[in-house]
C-alpha cells in the first residue's frame, strides 16, 4: 500500500487527485493539505473531492499528515511548493511535483533536495504530451531550417502563468536544437518579416479548456502540426498515479514523466 498525502487537496487538479489516488487499489490517501484560511480546512478530504467520507480531514498544517505519508502529490502555487520541499526533506519522504512557474531559485532547491530525498517533477503529467515531446525533438530535428516554428498554447481563463509550464518544455526541446533562435511572446504592430531564427509563442486564455498545445512547422508547399488536446484533468491525475508508483523504487534522486514512462 502506497500512502499518500495530497497537497493542495481543494484545487481543481487536487480534488481530481483525491479521486484518482483513492480508486486505485494500491493507494491509501492519508491526508489533504492547504494553505491557512482555506474555508475547506476540517472538512473530510473525500468529500470536498465529491466522492464521499474518506475519515481524513482537509488540513492547513502540513505537519499533521506528513510522518503518515510515503509520498506527496503537489499541486499548489510555486511559494507552497518550496515550502514542501524542506518539510519532506525534513522528513525524508518522496515529492510529485505538477505546480507550474517554478522560478529558477526553487527548481534549483529541488535538484538539491533530490540529493536526499526522490523526486518526480513535471509541467505536465500527461502521457500524450510527453510523447509529444519526443515527437517535437524528431520533427524539428527533420524537418530542419526550412521549416517556421510556432507555438500556441490555450487553457481556461483561471490559469495564472503563462507561457504554460509545457509550452516552456516544447520550447526547451526545440531550442535544444535551434539554439541560436529568438524566442518571442506575440507579435503586434508594425513587425515586419518573418527573421528565420524566430519561434513565436502564444497564450490564449478562456473558458474551461483543460489545455491544447499546438506546434506548428510551417514550410513552403506544406504545414505539419503536432497537437495535443487534454479533455479531463484525469489524465494528469493518472500520470502524477504512475510517477508516484515509479518513486516507491526510487530512495532519491530527479526523475521526469521521460524516466517514469521509460523512453
Ligand atoms: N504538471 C501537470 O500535469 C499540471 C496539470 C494541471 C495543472 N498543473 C499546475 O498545478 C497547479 C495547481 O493547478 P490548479 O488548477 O489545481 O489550481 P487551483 O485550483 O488554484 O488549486 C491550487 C491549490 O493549491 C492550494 N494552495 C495554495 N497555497 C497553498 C499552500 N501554502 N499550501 C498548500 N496548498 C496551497 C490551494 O488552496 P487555496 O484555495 O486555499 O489557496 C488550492 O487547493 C498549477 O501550478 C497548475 O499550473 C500542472
């Protein structure tokens, strides 16, 4: 039995993981964590997550729940995540990491603390898009200097960082191999051509879109496009399931979804 502590219990992917961890047979969720003042705070953990009496209660204090836990699955906000990692350093216990807009500072913290402790960190859990990823690397690589790079990204109109934490990854693997190009953040007025050595990047924010990620190769004569549609949070959910299974054989270390999907 894999426990598992869910930090940042009340959001929309933490009540999504309460429920996905909870129906797997393997998994005990022993606690739910969020930040002081939350109106959840006392309420049982199973049902704020909509699928009934669990006998764990929302908590605000991490230090109630983190000695009952093997792992902890965070998706929370960048200043709670660093936070996290002290305390399960502190406790020697293992991290799933999805909180996006990571500063450089705090990923840095967390290469340290995967000295100690093992770690699974990711902008996107998703099986598809990690595919996509390695896609992405084959295209730009065949498709070469010919071919107009652009990236669009949409999610729903609560999403606070952007660029997502996946575009920024697509874009880590295609300058990866294009690494003298210009990255830039939309285009307005009076711009000009195209230069060559150019990857324009989109944002569009509404609704409820889970997240679409487009890459579009533009040549002369054709267009390829690689792109991946999230329709349920599940599939996060799911992923972040089997990054947590991976690390129960792991005592420490840095892992990505590349390492945990093995390719
Ligand atoms: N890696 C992936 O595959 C993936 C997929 C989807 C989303 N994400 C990322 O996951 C993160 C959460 O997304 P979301 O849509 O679920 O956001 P959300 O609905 O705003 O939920 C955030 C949760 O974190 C809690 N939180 C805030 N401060 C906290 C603290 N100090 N300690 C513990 N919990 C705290 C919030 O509680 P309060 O309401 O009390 O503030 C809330 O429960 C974002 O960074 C998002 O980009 C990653």
């Amino acid at each position: 039995m894999i426990n598992v502590l869910i930090h940042g219990c009340t959001g929309r992917m933490g009540t999504t993981n309460v429920r996905v961890f909870h129906s797997d047979k393997e998994v005990k969720v022993v606690g739910g964590v969020v930040e002081k003042g939350n109106p959840f705070v006392g309420m049982d953990v199973g049902e704020v997550a909509g699928i009934g009496r669990l006998g764990v209660s929302v908590s605000d204090n991490i230090e109630d729940y983190i000695s009952l836990c093997d792992v902890v699955v965070d998706f929370s906000v960048p200043s709670a995540t660093s936070r996290l990692v002290d305390v399960a350093l502190k406790h020697k216990k293992k991290l799933v990491i999805g909180t996006t807009g990571l500063s450089e500072d705090i990923m840095k913290k967390i290469l340290e603390a995967s000295e100690s402790i093992a770690i699974v960190q990711s902008p996107n859990f998703s099986v598809g898009v990690n595919l996509m990823l390695e896609l992405t690397k084959v295209a730009t690589q065949v498709l070469g200097e010919d071919f107009d790079i652009e990236l669009v990204e949409v999610h729903h109109n609560k999403k606070k960082d952007s660029p997502s934490g996946t575009a920024l990854k697509i874009l880590e693997v295609i300058k990866s191999i294009r690494e003298d190009y210009k990255t830039i953040y939309g285009r307005e007025g009076i711009i000009g051509e195209r230069p060559k050595e150019e990857i324009g990047v989109f944002a569009v924010r509404g609704g409820d879109v889970v997240g679409d990620h487009i890459v579009m190769y533009l040549g002369y004569g054709e267009r390829l496009e690689i792109v991946h549609r999230a329709t349920s949070r599940e599939t996060f959910s799911r992923g972040a399931l089997r990054a947590a299974k991976f690390l129960m054989t792991k005592d420490k270390g840095f892992y990505t979804m590349k390492d945990v999907l093995g390719f």
